[in-house]
C-alpha cells in the first residue's frame, strides 16, 4: 500500500484532525506499541500499520476498507 493511500484511508474513516492527531498520539499494541508516525519513521510497511488500525478499530473501518 502507497503512503498516500494509507493517509487517505486514515482520513476516510477518522477525518483529518483526528487522523493526524491519532498518528502522532496513540501507541499500537500490534505496532509494538509505536505510534503510526514512529512505524512509518522506522520503515513499517503500511500495510501492516493499517492492520494494526483495522484490529484496534473493527467497527469503525468499514470492511471495503480492510
């Protein structure tokens, strides 16, 4: 998955502020409690970093998104 199609997907189902906002703040425990800026900084496939958002967020990811 391209970065810019994962920023898009994160901004699709959170909106940008809180998109941005989740990235920088909240640690993933299947990220091995990075955050999804840190993951991304250390060269973590985005792919993997959007199925750790899926796992933490079931309900909120729509399944055409997953």
């Amino acid at each position: 998955m391209r970065l810019t199609d994962f920023w898009g997907r994160l901004t699709e189902v959170f909106g940008s502020s809180y998109a941005r906002s989740m990235a920088a703040d909240h640690s993933f425990a299947d990220l091995g409690n990075r955050t999804i800026d840190e993951a991304i900084a250390q060269g973590v496939e985005t792919a993997t970093i959007w199925r750790a958002v899926v796992a933490a967020y079931p309900d909120r990811v729509p399944s055409g998104l997953r």
